[in-house]
C-alpha cells in the first residue's frame, strides 16, 4: 500500500473522528420531545436538539435558569436504547423539567444523586404539557427505553378535560453509526433538517418578549394591562415575566372548585405501563395557593380586576379536583401519592414556591426529591 493512500485513510479517520466529537446525533432518527410537546403537529415541526431555553422572573430574581437540552429536547443526559442498570422515568410538565431552578436542581437530577448509581434516571419533564402529552410519550417512550418504574408527576393544572390522542404505532428508526458523519451531514443540509452542535447551543426564552405572537401583550396589550401591576406589564413585555399567570387564579378558581373524571386516562396509563413492565407510582403536587395563602397577594397583581371577590383558595371547596383525582387512582389500585400534606408542613416553616413566579424554588424540588428517596427506601426494607 503506498504511502499516499495510508495517508489519505489517515486523514479520512482523523476527519471522521473530529465530525462524530463535533456533530454527535441521536441514536434515534425520528424521536424527539416536540412529537409530544405539540401532540397534532409535532410529526411536521423540526426537532429540538442540543438546545438551551431559558426562563426567568425578573420580579422574583435577575437569575437566568438555562435549560440544557439533550439530543431529544430533554433536560437531561444524553438518553440511550440500551440500559444496563434500573432505569426510572419521571414524567410531568415544567416542576419535572425543573423551571426556576438550575439543571442540577430538578426533581429528577436530585433524585438521581441520592440513589447514586443504583438507578439511571430520566427528566422527562416537559414544560406546558398535560396528559395528551404525557400518554403519547409513554406510547412512544415505553417500548424503546423499558424503564422499569415510571413517576408520574401530576401538577394541580393538569386535572382538566382532554380528548385521548388517536395514537397510530410508532416505529422507532435508529441512525446507523456506520454511515460516514459526512454523509449524514450532507444529507441533512440538502434536505434542509437542522443541524445542532452541542459546543455552540443555539439559546431561546420559553418566554419571548414582544413583538411575538406568544406574548399576549403583543396583540391585547390594552386589555391586559388594567389586569397587572405597572411593574409586571413592563417585566412581561420584555418576556422576563410569566405572562401565563395573567388572570390565571380566576381559572385555578373555577378549575380547583370542580370534579373531573381522568378514570380513562390513568387506566390507559396503567395498562401500558404494565404491558411494558413498568411499576407506576402517581404523586399529585398542588398549586401553591392550595396549601398556604402566603402567594395570594403576588397572585393578586396578575388579576387586578377579574378576580376581586376571589379571598383563598385554601379551603376544602377548591381541594375537590384534587380530592376526586385521588379517589380515581385508588379505585383503580395505583400507587398515588398525595404531597399536600408533605408539602404542608413544609411551607409552615419556608416558602417553597416563588412570590411572581408560580414554580418552586430549589428547597420546593429538593423535598419533593427527598420524599421520593424515601418511599424508595421503604419499598427496599419490606
């Protein structure tokens, strides 16, 4: 073999060595977190994928939490097919995925460093979701990842009537690693799919200031405006407010005070994580405003007239949602638990939750996390 061709394999080796570093892809070719996180639409919108999105609270802190994506659009490690320890799902909206904390402080990511290696956890949290989402990614998750134990995360929002997705069968399609990384990268720029490189994270808001369509004051900024305080308006403006919070305790009024019935969709849960083999757990975390009226005046400020007459949501008329989720659990034999309780005690001695911002500080996550090292504790000694 000449000397020219050695080199020319050299070369080869060494380009294709620094394009699998720089340009690392999913195992996965056709699975990502916007197939659920837009349960109609997600099949046609472009992956997220080594991205980072931010969210913040000005009014509560001048602190930027960035979420650092995986390869999928999670906030969490790389994920992969094969597992060779217990692996857990934790699976909720935005107080799984861990807004208003750091990566590190999550539910899941504090979990994970109380077990130690025992276990291979999964952030599965994802913001704005409810249970269309939360159905659909177990369809697609369960099969491709077995976890053996499944926590399912159940924020007091999420407790409302929803159609149960027409799921069709996915069929996973696996990236070969055999396929030069040049030759993918061509592929995808001539089809025009996005590329992503991990070193050089493109970075968004969750929260977008105007003139975007998400923010409401982009369309209705007189409405809106006799809503808030002077000092939310403007924070939310620039989208370094939750503009969601806008008269949002009138609808937690109506929702909270009301029994709906999700009987079919945890059954629809609970069978298929048992025809994968996976132990469900369900845990309920409430709205703040059900377990403390310390938040009521910063709620307040996000619905200055609509919700004049509203005083507490703390009494037992606005647990009946959460009461009738409960009962459902039971009567179909899963193992729910119930933080109010846990969380209430707790909130008598520090706020575990933002002022402005509905979602918890870090000693919020870090109980829920420790609650749960705990059950799994138990279960070890029985």
């Amino acid at each position: 073999m000449s000397k020219k061709l050695i080199l020319i394999i050299l070369l080869f080796l060494f380009l294709e060595i620094l394009l699998r570093l720089v340009f690392p892809i999913p195992e996965l070719a056709n699975y990502n977190r916007i197939l659920f996180q837009n349960t109609t639409e997600g099949e046609s919108l472009p992956h997220i994928t080594y991205e980072n999105l931010t969210w913040q609270s000005t009014p509560d802190t001048a602190h930027k939490f960035v979420h650092h994506l995986n390869e999928y659009g999670f906030r969490d490690k790389s994920w992969k097919a094969e597992k060779d320890k217990n692996r857990i799902f934790i699976l909720g909206d935005s107080f799984v995925e861990g807004d208003m904390v750091e990566d590190d402080e999550t539910i899941p990511a504090v979990f994970q460093s109380l077990i130690g290696k025992k276990a291979e956890v999964f952030n599965c949290g994802m913001n704005g979701t409810g249970f269309s989402s939360y159905l659909k990614f177990l369809d697609y998750s369960l099969p491709i990842f077995k976890p053996d134990e499944v926590y399912l995360f159940v924020y007091a929002n999420d407790i409302a009537p929803f159609d149960i997705p027409n799921n069709v069968a996915f069929e996973p399609e696996f990236n070969s690693n055999l396929v030069p990384r040049l030759f993918y990268l061509i592929d995808h720029f001539i089809r025009g799919k996005k590329i992503n490189i991990p070193l050089f994270r493109p970075t968004s808001p969750f929260l977008f200031p105007v003139p975007d369509g998400f923010n409401p004051f982009t369309a209705n900024s007189f409405e809106l405006e006799n809503q808030v305080t002077p000092e939310l308006k403007e924070a939310m403006i620039k989208g370094e407010a939750n503009y969601f919070m806008i008269n949002n305790l009138e609808k937690k009024e109506t929702a909270f005070s009301q029994s709906f019935d999700l009987s079919i969709a945890l059954k629809y849960i609970k069978t298929r994580c048992k025809v994968n083999n996976a132990k469900l757990k369900v845990f309920y975390i409430p709205d703040r405003n059900q377990i403390s009226d310390d938040y009521f005046q910063y709620e307040k400020k996000f619905c200055l007239t609509n919700c004049k007459e509203i005083e507490s949501l703390n009494s037992a008329k606005y647990q009946r949602s959460a009461n009738q989720f409960i009962v459902s659990c039971q009567e179909l034999g899963l193992n729910v638990y119930d933080l109010r309780p846990y969380l209430k005690e707790i909130e008598k001695e520090k706020n575990l939750y933002w002022n402005y911002d509905e979602h918890m500080r870090r000693v919020g996550y870090e109980s829920i996390a420790n609650y749960l090292y705990n059950i799994n504790q138990k279960e070890k000694l029985h």
